[in-house]
C-alpha cells in the first residue's frame, strides 16, 4: 500500500473511532493496557528518532507525522506528549496518534507530558471537547490511558527524551525508570518536575519556576552534571514554543521542539528534530496540509 494511502486510511479509521463511543472506548482500553506494559523510562532501540513535541490539538501537524512514519525507511517517533488541550481538533489529534502507535507498535513511543494530567485536561480544553460529544466513561478512559504513559525515553548510546526537563531530586536514569505510574494526578515530586521543568540558558542549577508556579528551572551546570553522570551526549524536550519549533540550548547538548505551528495564534513555525545513530541532529519543519513525503531536514538552527 503507498504511503500516502495508509497514512489516509489511518486519518479515516481515526475519525470514524472518534465518532463511535463503543469503538473509542476500545482503542483506549487497547492503548491503556498496551502503554501499561512500557516502563516509566521507555527503552528505545538503536535506531534514528522522529522527536515530536508539543501537539496541542493541531490535527494537521498531527497527520504530518503520521505520512511521515508510516514512509518506508523513516525514523521510528517519539512524541512528548501534550496531544490535546488548545487546539481546535483536541480529541482527534489524540486518536490519531494513539492509532498510530498500534500502527507501528515498537516504532511510537508516546510519552506523558503536563497535560496528561485531570487538572490540565479539565481546565484547557480537552475535557470540554471530549464532553460535548460522549460521556464521562470516555473521558475517565482517557484519564486512565494518561496515567499509563512513560514519562521519559531512553535511547541506549546517549540520548534521553522527556517533556519538561531534568528533574533536582534524580542522579540517575533508574530514578526516572522506577517513578510510579497509574495515577491520573502525579504526586511524585520527581515526576511532577519531569513533566513541568524548562530549560534555561544560564549557568547554575535548579531554580524554582516562578513564570509556571510548579517545578523548577534547570541551567547549563544541572544538565551537565546530569547528562555526564549518565553518559548522556543529548536530551531532547518540549514544554517551550519557540520561533522555529526547534531550539538548541546548553551547548547544543539540550534541543527544545514544539510541534504545534501557529501556536495560539502566533507566528511560531512547528518542527520534529530528528536524531541520528551518528550523533547528528537535525530540524524538520512542518508543513501541515503539505501531504508530500520530505526529506526530514532543514538547514541547521
């Protein structure tokens, strides 16, 4: 099947489950109990990443990287959570995405971000979207598929992927792959700065987060401290738009990416970064409605 067949009929099927209770409420009790299975620190194989970030109910953006990972040869995707809340189409970028990773299991990782999250859902969006068209036992289902998703990925040459950022409390990565998972609210201190965490560029350590009022900030001597404590050479997150979708921070060793263009409004561009086996990483620009197959790169920011 060409790609850009699949990658429609996935887009239809996703629909078509967003409409029907019965059938949604499945693919989130196949997606929960599938997710139940992946460790708080996913394990990812050896090979070149698609990174995702935030996506915040941008159904175009979100159908970019489904034609993309669904490309012969392309890189297997991790997303870092933030699907829904904002956006104009929240329920069905969620679906979408839950899709493809029964599409291409062992290929998508979705991680948790801060809007996995009850408190988030219920205030931003999602919950509303999700209401005014099914009852509450599908927003509780969703609820639980939330709490079931890592909240960080582990790629075994050096390269970590989480939402937020590096945590104070945690010296090293089997603090993150032993942090609890099931709860629909994190209460975990470490997991609650995993998901809240952003990135600053300065020197130092950890700060309290006074434009967020949760987690804390993290400077160039944290990461490193971190990042060299663990054999770290990257750490890829999200959490932070940003002019291009796609920042280098902290010596090149920290790479932001958003993947929500347009973002409230603005004129914010959406990219992926796309991680290598040879240490190489590289932009990609989403062009939402453009349903060619690119070459995943741009010149290097």
């Amino acid at each position: 099947m060409a790609v850009r067949d699949r990658a429609e009929g996935l887009v239809e099927r996703s629909a078509a489950v967003v409409a029907d209770r019965d059938r949604l409420l499945g693919l989130l009790e196949q997606c929960t109990d599938s997710l139940s299975r992946t460790p708080s620190l996913a394990r990812l194989p050896s090979r070149r990443l698609m990174v995702v970030g935030d996506l915040h109910g941008h159904m175009g953006a979100a159908e970019w990287v489904a034609r993309h990972a669904l490309a012969a040869g392309r890189p297997d995707v991790v997303a870092l959570g933030d699907y829904a809340d904002r956006g104009d189409r929240q329920l069905e970028t969620l679906v979408l995405m839950l899709g493809l990773m029964l599409e291409l299991p062992g290929s998508v990782t979705l991680l948790r971000g801060n809007h996995e999250t009850r408190s988030m859902a219920s205030r931003f969006g999602l919950e509303e979207a999700v209401l005014s068209v099914h009852d509450r036992e599908v927003m509780d289902a969703i609820y639980r598929a939330f709490a079931q998703m890592p909240v960080a990925a582990h790629r075994a040459d050096g390269v970590l992927c989480l939402h937020g950022g590096i945590p104070g409390g945690a010296r090293a990565l089997e603090d993150l792959s032993t942090l609890p998972k099931g709860e629909e609210e994190p209460v975990d201190g470490t997991a609650i700065e995993v998901l809240w965490n952003d990135a600053e560029e300065r020197a130092g350590f950890h700060a309290f987060n006074r434009a967020r009022g949760v987690g804390q900030t993290f400077g160039l001597d944290a990461s490193r401290a971190f990042m060299e404590r663990n054999g770290l050479w990257l750490l890829v997150r999200a959490h932070q738009p940003s002019e291009h979708g796609f920042a280098r921070l902290h010596g090149g060793r920290v790479v932001s990416v958003f993947s929500h263009p347009g973002y409230l409004g603005g004129g914010t561009e959406g990219s992926v970064a796309i991680v290598g086996t040879d240490r190489t990483v590289r932009r990609a620009r989403i062009r939402a409605g453009d349903r060619a197959i690119g070459a995943l790169s741009e010149p290097t920011l």
